[in-house]
C-alpha cells in the first residue's frame, strides 16, 4: 500500500487516483440507478434493460480500453475488472451484457480492425446507440471452437457467411457483430450488420441464470458482406480470439468477484441479524465457519484477479493469468452464495432477497467463456511449455 501526500491510498485494488475516481463512479451510477431493484424487475421479464444500457453509454464506459484518441476512456484491463466487479454486486446478468458489448466487441473489434473500420463503426458502439456482440460458438462446436464449420467465401468484393452461431450475448438486441468463420480451413475474424443480407437472430434462448442480459442464435444464410469488412488478414481470427479470451475471461472472472463480494456482506449482515435459540445465528460455529472460511477465499480471490490484471494487455500473453482467474474464481463464487443461501435459510431460497438470483447467475459463469475443464486443459498445457523455457514456474517478480 502507497500513502500519497494528497490523501490518496494506491494499493494492487486502485493503483491510480483514475481508478479510485472509476469504481465511486461506477458504485454512485449502482446506487442512483437502483440495480438492484430493476435487476429483479429484469430478471423476472427475462430480458434486458435497454435504458440502462444506453446510461452505460453515456457514461463512457464501453469504451473503458479504447485509447481516448479513438473516443473511449483509455484505461486498462484494471479498470474494466473495476467495472465488472461493481456492477456485479448489483446485476450480474446486466453485467454479462455489458461485457458482451464492451469487451467482447468494442474491445475485440477495435484491436483487430483498421483505421478505415474503426471510422465506419466505432462510434455508435460506444455510446451505446448499437449493441454490439461476439459469435464463436456454434450448436457442435463450443469447447471445440477450432472445428467451427461456419463459413466465409470470397466472391469478388465480397465475403459470402454461411452457418448458425449459438448462446449469443446480447443476440436479439444486437446490430453489430464481431464472426468468426473459416476461411479456406482456417478462422477469421469479420464485422457484420444487422443490415448486411442474410443475416438473422433466432429468439431468445431462456436460460437458468444471467436471465437480465439476452441471448440468441446468429443465423447467416447466403450472408453477402463487403470484402473490406474482413478484420485484419484471412486466417488472423484465431490470434484475435485467443487475445480477446484473456480479458473476456478475466472480467468474467471479476464477475464472480463482485457476486462472491455481494454475498458476503448479506451473510455477515444476516448473521448478526437473525436469532435462533435465543440468539444471533452468528454465534454458531457452523455459521461462523461459513463467514470465516468465505471470507478467506473470498480476499484469495481479489488477490488473484486485481494482481493478473496487471498482464493483461493486447501486447502480452497472459492466458495462465486470465485462465486461473475464472477457473478459481468461478466455482468459489457459487460456493459462497450457495453458503450465503444455507446462511439465510428459507428467506435465502426466497425472491425476497437477490440470493437465489445470485446462486443462479454464479453458475454460468464455470460455463461461459470456457468451461473449468477447458481452463484446467489450458493451464496444463502452457505450464508445461513455461516448465520446458524457464526451468521453474516461479512468477519473475518472485526472483
Ligand atoms: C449464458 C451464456 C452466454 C454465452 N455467451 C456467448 C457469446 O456471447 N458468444 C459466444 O460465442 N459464445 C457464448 N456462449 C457459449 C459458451 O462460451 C459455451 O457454452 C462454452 O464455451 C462451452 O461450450 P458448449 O456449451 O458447446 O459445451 P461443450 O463444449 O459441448 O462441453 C460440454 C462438456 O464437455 C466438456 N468438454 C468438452 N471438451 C472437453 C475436453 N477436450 N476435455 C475435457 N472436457 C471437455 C466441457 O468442459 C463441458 O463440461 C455463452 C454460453 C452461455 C451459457
């Protein structure tokens, strides 16, 4: 922790005053907009609250890593983890199109794409006028994503899409796209619009949890598009991915944070509360087991997300950060609102309160962006290969 004279505390958590200043503004944005209570209203209608959204825009948030040149804030993977974290606390499903929109396009879309793309598209992304989303996964291929079978066929000045993308963020709502295809055999990245011709979105898909974002099918039959509108070279999807998964996968991460933070404080707030046998539940050692042991995790968690974020950047290869990150995360912020839950006993499995609707969104999040086993699979295989060079998997500023 550094004390600076002007009264400002950098710590791993807020290491700049712009970051201090991010979280009161995104905490100040939770409590004036009333997250919580539209997070019920939304999550019972199923579907996304647009004017929230377009609130997000305003703020300037979506474009949080995009240089200030290029209209965003210019901050780093720090501040978008900010972001998630916060807004997770509240709404993790209104979170989870937020990212969808800001890191899985804007973020994705403005490092792969050329001057000529950003000027034609950028903008109405960032201020929220579109939505915006990310199509990988299809209906036989998710944790299998390299056999994706959709594809990109070069006519003339054009590019001909054909396939069917599953579990789209934000599909029904969104009039931008950042597809994956094959071209020749091998992925690329392209942006499409709602009004290119031959495009479509199913309905929504409902879903367990996450139930205040959207999600659809991207249909593309005979999708005719411009050929100009291919992000970087034929072939250049698989790095485009690969380096847009860190930060997917770390504010995902965040996410869990932020639901695992929220839970915490119900269940130390209940604790004190609630009297059984005369006295305050707390006074048990098998609550006092849950408090004690969720609490422990629960720093272990922010400890591990604020200090990978520091490598996360479009120039550096973070995968074993940003993989460890969710894969601890993930399962640890359903263990802690599962344990919040069991805290509160019968009202905890209530809609009274947001615990129920926490557990729910918690789950999605050892599926989405990577399954566990995926993550397991990563992290084995890149340690061995750092094991192979280095030697040793002593982190380099542990020398
Ligand atoms: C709410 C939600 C939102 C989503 N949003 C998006 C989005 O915006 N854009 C997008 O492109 N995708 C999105 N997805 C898709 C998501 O990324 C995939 O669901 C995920 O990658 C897993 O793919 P799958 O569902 O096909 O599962 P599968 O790949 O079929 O996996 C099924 C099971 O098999 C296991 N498995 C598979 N292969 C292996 C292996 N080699 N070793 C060990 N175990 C294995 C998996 O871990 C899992 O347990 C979303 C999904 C959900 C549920």
């Amino acid at each position: 922790m550094i004390h600076t004279t002007d009264g400002f505390t950098a710590n791993l958590f807020t290491p700049t005053e712009e970051h201090q200043m991010l979280r009161e503004q995104v905490r100040e944005f939770v409590n004036n907009e009333d997250m919580d209570k539209q997070a019920e209203e939304f999550d019972q209608k199923e579907c996304l609250n647009m004017e929230l959204f377009r609130k997000v825009g305003e703020e300037g948030w979506f474009g949080i890593t995009i240089p200030e040149e290029d209209g965003g804030l210019g901050m780093d993977a720090t501040a978008a983890v900010i972001i998630h974290h916060e807004l997770s606390k509240s709404d993790p499903g209104f979170c989870l199109a937020y990212l969808a929109h800001a890191m899985l396009f804007v973020n994705n879309f403005y490092h792969s794409a050329n001057r000529a793309q950003i000027e034609q598209y950028l903008a109405p992304t960032l201020d929220g006028t579109w939505v915006g989303a990310m199509a990988m996964t299809e209906p036989n291929h998710g944790t299998d994503v390299l056999g994706m079978t959709t594809t990109a066929v070069r006519d003339g000045d054009t590019y001909i899409l054909n396939g069917t993308k599953t579990y789209i963020t934000n599909g029904p709502e969104a009039h931008i796209f950042v597809i994956y295809a094959k071209t020749g055999g091998k992925i690329s990245s392209f942006v499409v619009t709602r009004d290119h011709p031959g495009i479509s979105t199913s309905h929504h898909i409902p879903k367990m949890g996450m139930r205040t974002s959207s999600m659809s099918e991207v249909i593309m039959e005979n999708c005719v598009i411009p050929a100009e509108n291919l992000l970087g070279e034929e072939g250049g999807g698989l790095t485009h991915m690969m380096r847009n998964l860190e930060i997917e996968r770390l504010t995902l991460a965040a996410m869990s944070l932020g639901i695992a933070d929220r839970c915490l404080d119900l269940m130390v707030q209940y604790g004190s509360e609630r009297i059984a046998f005369g006295q305050p539940i707390n006074r048990f050692g098998q609550i006092q087991r849950f408090i004690g042991e969720d609490y422990a995790i629960l720093e272990a968690m922010r400890c591990l997300i604020y200090n990978e974020a520091l490598n996360v950047n479009p120039d550096t290869n973070n995968r074993v950060g940003s993989d460890a990150s969710k894969l601890f995360a993930a399962p640890m912020a359903k263990k802690i609102a599962d344990d919040c839950m069991q805290v509160y006993g019968g009202a905890g499995y209530c809609r009274e309160f947001p615990i129920e609707r926490l557990l729910r969104d918690a789950k999605l999040l050892e599926i989405g962006g990577g399954t566990l086993e995926s993550h397991q699979k990563n992290i084995s295989k890149d340690l061995s290969k750092m094991f192979a060079r280095q030697g040793t998997l002593t982190p380099s500023y542990m020398k």
